[in-house]
C-alpha cells in the first residue's frame, strides 16, 4: 500500500497553492470514502482534485508546484493538470494528482472536468463547507451527492470504463448509496438538481463502448433508465413508510 507519507505530501502541495491564492480545493474520487472514515482503506496510485478558478490562476500554481520539485503535464485544450512525483524506495511508489477547475455561479457550482468540452453543474451546497481532518490534512470532499451522481453518470461523461476499475467502482458505489440511506436523502431529488453537457466524447466517439449518449444530459433523465438508482429509491421509500 502507498504509504500516507506520501500521498500526503502530495496532496498537502495542493492545498498549499490553494491557500496561498485563497481558493478552496476538494478531493474527488476514490479518496472521498478514506477520508469520510478517516483511514486510508485501499491503495491509491491517482488523487483527484477539483480546484477553485484552476485555470485562471495556471501560470502560479504551475510555478509554485514546479519549485516543489513535482512533475507537471497541464493541456490547456481541457484544463486538466497532472502532477505527479516518484519516491525512491525499496517499491519506488509513484503518486499522480489530476487537478480540474471548478468555477461558482452564486449557487450553482460549474464543475469543468474537461474544460469548456465537458463540465457539471449541481448545487454548490453539495460540497463540503467544513474541513475534514485526514492524517494531519485540514481537507474539503466533493461531498456524498456529487460523488454518487457522478458515479451514475459516469458512462455519459466518458466513452468506456476500464476493466480494472469495476470492482473499485462497485465498492464505492455501494458505499455512497448506504450513506445516502443513512442520512435520509432522496435519491431521486438529487438527479433533479444536477445536469452534464458533454460534447468531447461525442466528438471523438463511442465506438468502444457501443452506443452514443447525447451532449447534454439531464440526471433527472438519467434516472428514468438507471435500475440502481430506481432500487435506491424503492429503499428510501420503504424506510420512510417504516418511519411514519
């Protein structure tokens, strides 16, 4: 397993760069379940990042992280900035940090994971307003909502999943949907307040996975098709009938 030291170090750059420019940053991805329980429960060779104004502020955080001695990959064409670092051991471990920009429209957040060619719009209020203690990290998540809305609609948003990836995808799936359950949320609300428009895959294909979703998808659409979320749905209900 990575070692925290090192994922920490990592992370801790980013947030430092953050501060410095008085934007907030979050963890996304399959880091979200760790810090919610407070223990690293998996390796993890990638972190994901949603940053603040990212690519408006660029030049700065590419200068800050460049004297930190990372190694840096930023495309402009979809704002997207990889960072990663080797730590020479007896495993020489590799730790990659993908940063994506994230902009707020009072209280709509427009999350641009693939620049102007792809981004998110949900309620801002979705992400966490209160740091959350991870190893020493002072650390905001993308939030319970956002992480499973994404996790169902992921397949619009990219062309095909990997292999490896489904038994991780899987896990956190059922991670989120058992915390949204326990805090009493309506699944089928959350679709109602979150939309993806999408033209960067379109353009480039579907081809591997089959079928072609259309650019802008709505999640309350979504839902109608979605059999796991429909189930979730059926379970909120009849806790909420038990409850009465």
């Amino acid at each position: 397993m990575k070692t925290i030291e090192y994922i920490s170090e990592c992370i801790s750059h980013i947030i430092n760069v953050s501060d410095k420019l008085k934007l907030k940053c979050y963890i996304h991805g399959g880091l979200v379940p760790d810090i919610m329980k407070g223990k690293l429960l998996r390796n993890h060779s990638t972190i994901y990042v949603i940053m603040e104004n990212m690519h408006e502020n660029i030049e700065y955080i590419l200068n800050y992280l460049k004297e930190k001695g990372l190694e840096l990959d930023y495309s402009g064409y979809i704002k997207s900035l990889h960072v990663s670092k080797y730590y020479i051991n007896d495993k020489k471990e590799f730790i990659k940090i993908i940063i994506t920009s994230i902009n707020f429209h009072e209280n709509t957040a427009i999350w641009k994971y693939l620049g102007e060619y792809g981004f998110i719009c949900f309620p801002r209020e979705w992400l966490d307003k209160e740091y959350r203690n991870f190893y020493g990290l002072n650390i905001y998540t993308s939030g319970i909502e956002l992480e499973y809305c994404y996790k169902i609609l992921f397949r619009y948003l990219k062309p095909y999943y990997p292999n490896d990836k489904v038994e991780k995808h899987l896990k956190a799936m059922e991670y989120y949907e058992n915390e949204i359950l326990e805090k009493n949320i309506n699944p089928f609300d959350l679709f109602k307040k979150i939309w993806c428009y999408s033209p960067y895959w379109h353009e480039k294909g579907y081809s591997r996975s089959g079928y072609e979703p259309p650019i802008l998808v709505l999640g309350k659409d979504v839902v109608k098709n979605n059999h796991r979320t429909q189930n979730l749905c059926k379970r909120y209900i009849e806790k909420n009938k038990k409850n009465e």
